[in-house]
C-alpha cells in the first residue's frame, strides 16, 4: 500500500484490496508512525501557501501536526490570514503573527536596497509611505524606481527629473509589476507569459516543449528572468530543473495581461507538454492537465482528465473523487453526443450516484442525475446500466422509499443479462438482491438470491469491485447473517457472522467492521433466552462485540427494517419483542 502511495510499487504486485476509506486511514495511521520514528533527530518540515491546499492534502497535513507533538521535529506553515487553522486548539501548536512592516523596519528594508543607489536617496520618504508596510511592494517600486532611473539618466541634483520620477511611481503593486513585465527585452517578457500560463511552478521540461521556438534563448531569458528577481531557480529534482514565481502577484499580472485567445492556444500546448512530461504519473498529474483543457476550450479532454483524476483520487479520498466526478458530469453537459461522450458521462453520473450515498449526499439531489445516466448508459452500455439500476435502486431505499422499489430496480437490471451469461455480474447483483428481499421482509426469497450469489461471488470482476468500494464478500456474508437471525437459524447466523470476520483478508473497513459488531449484538439479543435476561453472562456476550458507537456512515447500509418496509413488514419476526 505504501509503495502504491509513493507511486513506485512493482507493477506485477496485487493491488491493495483496501477501498477508498480503509486505506485512507491506514495511510494515515502510517504516516503518523513514519513521523514518529523520524522525530528522534531534529528536522524541520516547511509547507507553504496552505490557503491553495485541496482537501485530500489537508488531512494529510493534519495527520502530520498530530504526529509531531512530542519530536523534535519542527513543523513550520505559513498562510494567508483568511485560512482557518483546524489545528489552533493543540496544545503544541503555536501562531505567529506576521503582521505589516512598522515604520522603523520598511525604513531599514528601503535604506539598505537604496543604499547602492545615493541619487535616489531623496525617494526614501515616498516608498516608505506608499509601500504601507508591505515588504513585497516597497521592494518592487525600489526595482522600478532603480531601472527608470537608470533609463533616464537621473541625477540627484536635477528637481525636474525627481519630479518626472515620483510622478511616475506606480500607485499599486499591480501596476507596478505590470510596468516591469513591460521594460523586459521581448523574448523575456514571453517567456514569462509562458510561464504565468504553466503556473506557480514551471518545469523547464515544459517550458521547453511549449516554448520550442525560443529553445537558442532560453537559458540566457531565463538567467534574466531570475536575475529581475520574477522567477527564481528551485532545488534541482530527478525530473529535471524547475522554476517559481518569486510572488503569486508576478504569475497573476503576467497571466491577466495576455489576452485571452493567446492564453488559451498556450493552455492547449501546456497541456500536451504536461501529458508527455508527467507519463508516468498519469493520474497525479491528471487534474492539473485538465484544467489547462478546460483553459483552452477543449471540454472533452478536459472531461477525460478529471475522470483520471477521479479514479486515481478515489482510492484514498472518496469525497474528493465526487467532486473531480461532478466536474465530468458539467463538462460534458451539452456536447455533441457520440458513443464515447455518453458512456463517459454515464459513468460519471453513475459514481456520482453510488459515491453520493456512500458519503451521505443528498438523495434527491443525487436523483436527479440518475435518470439521465441510465438513459445515457442504455444506449452506450448494458452492463453500466444495470449498476446504474442498482445504484437508483440503492439510494430510493436509502432515501426512505419502499424495498419494493430496490427489488424492481435490482431485477431489471437482472432481466439485461442474458441467461447462463456473466455470472459474476449476475452474482453482485443477486448480492443486492437478497439485501433487497430482506429489507422488503421476503426472508426466504432474499436468502435463495444469497445462495444464487455465493455460487458465483468468485467471478465478480475487478470493475465491479471497484464500483461496490467494499468488500463484497464481507457485504454478502452480512447480509445473509442478518437474513438468518431474523429466520431464528442463530447458529448459521453465528458460523455466517465467523465467515464474514476472515473474508477477503478480514474486516480492514471501519464501517464493515462497526456493521459486524451490530450484527453479533442482535445474535447476543436472539441468544439471550439460554440466559438469565441481565445476567453476567448476558451482558458478556453482548460486551465483547461492542468496541465503539454505530457511525453515521453505517446507518444507510444498516438501518432498522421497520423504517424501509412496505407491504411486507409483517414477514418480519421480532426476536427481541
């Protein structure tokens, strides 16, 4: 799993069977004791800019602040006073205020840049009161005060050249750096407007490939770049140099002062160039290559990056694999139709579904999208159809609709499969067949679509896997434990409940495992007649399956009968009644 994560796991190795959920916090878990070994030796860890950070990394980070109390690892982050820490409680968490410059410290910034510079001395005043404090500023109008001068010829003893000269000082750091970008020789001031569009950080790889015109010069713009201090040189990584913005301000000018055809012709390069650069990375990456698609008006290949994004993000942040999914589903809204448009659109509203109940979206909300999923998907694709089928099926119930309705939706999309064909598809589907049965109270109907299930779980593809995001051993074998509790068959219920603790390499799924522990409580509850009620032994049996509250997530996949029946609630017996 870790060497997954890192991205260097042997390609032949098994992947990790974890779904989204467990693996996230067992990575989690992992990161927290890697901390913890390191923390011996004294290190420092800086993460800057957190006000850009997306949500998947904030819990990482957040991981990270919990696991250096105690090290002597220092945790260094700066951001924007708009973010709002989620750590400011923790006591070994400490905030310093970087506030304005005062007066006597943007003296000392200006002086000793101004220092060099004795003719302009008399302009010391002027940048001290309209930099207000702000360091960034007062350095860039000192860059632009230095090259104007130095283009006029101005001299201290001149009034009418001191004049022109605070006149044309910039009143805004805006309009300042736009007037630099704008003194730069020609083939600097595209190469940064090539850079402004590839983003904050710039692999010269990229750079390269986008800017193949200006290869003679581009060491010699680039050294001119960084020595006007508007890009600057990183830490030379395995994939080759890399450049930064010295401000986020510098990219922002540079990129707003393009116009906008330019901008997305150079998008369109950028994301060909990434797409090569970043191969074998594919889906790290995917999310970045598709913002520039979407930048240069090309919707499609934007759509199909965020897809990649969605699968790659999905593994250990099902949430965030929502959003990328929601970003499909828009892109294409309104584009031409062709067979592979609508089964990518399909399919990004099918994850929008299944991955909406998972995470507790709003059943109507994510309703609206089923209907013209499975419309795309009939004619695109049956078998997404019928997870489509399934997943409405699953959300109406969850939503509090009649199981009769789960029922008929699982056997429509049953009836596509031909008979004698696809028995792992036929297996899955009779997996939330039983579920369906028992949730309706046709106890016996619901156990023959377990048996029909168990039969055929083994050829369960990895596709279909991926789309249930648990284990569907685990899911099957609990399923058929609560079908028998509720016949009296306790003692196949308990051998059933057994079955369901090793299946498909045990219970690593926190909310398989809470549903587990709810299962054995309503075994103990059917036991409790070969007991005192309250005795001991009673409330024993019971203890030891419980270590924790039922979670939230829990509830849709295991709520109480009574609140989904329809017309035959009264199948179901009442063992503890």
């Amino acid at each position: 799993m870790l060497s997954e994560f890192l991205g260097v796991a042997d390609p032949n190795s098994q992947p990790c069977s974890l779904n989204a959920k467990a693996r996230r916090a067992r990575l989690l878990g992992l990161l927290h004791e890697l901390v913890k070994q390191a923390g011996t030796s004294t290190s420092v860890i800086i993460f800057e800019d957190l006000h850009w950070l997306d949500d998947a990394s904030a819990e990482f980070i957040s991981a990270l602040v919990a696991a250096v109390a105690g090290t002597r690892i220092l945790l260094l982050l700066n951001y924007r006073p708009g973010y709002q820490a989620p750590w400011w409680t923790m006591r070994h968490f400490r905030t310093i205020q970087l506030a304005d410059l005062n007066l006597a410290d943007t003296e000392a910034l200006v002086r000793e840049r101004l220092g060099h510079y004795p003719e302009l001395l008399d302009f010391f005043p002027l940048i001290v009161e309209r930099s207000a404090g702000n360091p960034f500023f007062a350095e860039e109008l000192m860059h632009s005060l230095i090259e104007k001068s130095v283009s006029l010829g101005v001299s201290s003893h001149r009034k009418a050249d001191i004049a022109t000269l605070v006149h044309a000082l910039p009143a805004t750091v805006q309009a300042v750096i736009g007037e630099r970008i704008d003194r730069l020789v020609a083939t600097q001031r595209t190469l940064l407007h090539i850079c402004a569009v590839i983003g904050k950080e710039i692999p010269l790889a990229v750079l390269q490939e986008v800017a193949v015109y200006l290869v003679s010069q581009l060491e010699t713009g680039l050294d001119g770049l960084c020595e006007a201090e508007l890009l600057q040189l990183l830490r030379e990584i395995a994939g080759g140099r890399r450049f930064a913005f010295r401000h986020p301000l510098i990219q922002e000018v540079a990129y707003n002062t393009q116009l906008r055809a330019r901008r997305a012709n150079l998008h369109a390069a950028v994301a060909i160039a990434m797409e090569a650069h970043y191969s074998t990375q594919p889906g790290e990456f995917a999310a970045l290559i598709a913002y520039h698609y979407e930048a240069a008006g090309q919707l499609v290949n934007a759509a199909q990056h965020e897809a990649r994004a969605a699968k790659w993000t999905g593994s250990t942040n099902s949430g965030q694999a929502i959003k990328h999914w929601r970003k499909v589903w828009a892109l294409l809204e309104g584009q031409e139709r062709s067979p592979s448009i609508d089964l990518l659109r399909a399919l990004a509203g099918g994850r929008i579904m299944y991955l909406g109940w998972r995470e507790g979206l709003d059943p109507q909300e994510v309703q609206k999208i089923s209907h013209e999923a499975i419309a795309l998907a009939r004619q695109a694709d049956t078998r997404l159809e019928q997870l489509l089928l399934f997943a409405q099926g699953r959300i109406v119930q969850s939503g509090g609709g009649p199981a009769d309705d789960y029922v008929q939706c699982v056997r429509n999309a049953l009836s596509l499969t031909p008979p004698g064909k696809d028995t792992g598809r036929v297996a899955m589907l009779n997996v939330a067949l039983s579920q369906a049965y028992g949730w309706a109270g046709l106890l016996e109907q619901g156990l023959d679509a377990n048996n029909a299930a168990l039969q055929g779980v083994a050829s369960i593809d990895q596709f279909d896997r991926e789309f249930i995001d648990f284990s569907i051993e685990q899911w099957l074998y609990g399923i058929r434990a609560r079908l028998l509790i509720r016949m009296g068959r306790l003692e196949e219920a308990k051998t059933c409940l057994q079955q369901m603790e090793v299946a498909d390499g045990g219970l690593n799924d926190p909310v398989i495992e809470q549903i587990a522990h709810y299962l054995y409580v309503e075994l103990a509850l059917c036991f409790r007649k070969n007991t005192r009620p309250g005795s001991r032994k009673s409330r024993r049996n019971i203890k030891a399956r419980i270590r924790g509250p039922l979670p939230c997530g829990a509830v849709g996949w295991w709520r109480p009968p009574q609140a989904t029946l329809s017309r035959h609630s009264e199948a179901i017996p009442r063992p503890w009644s």
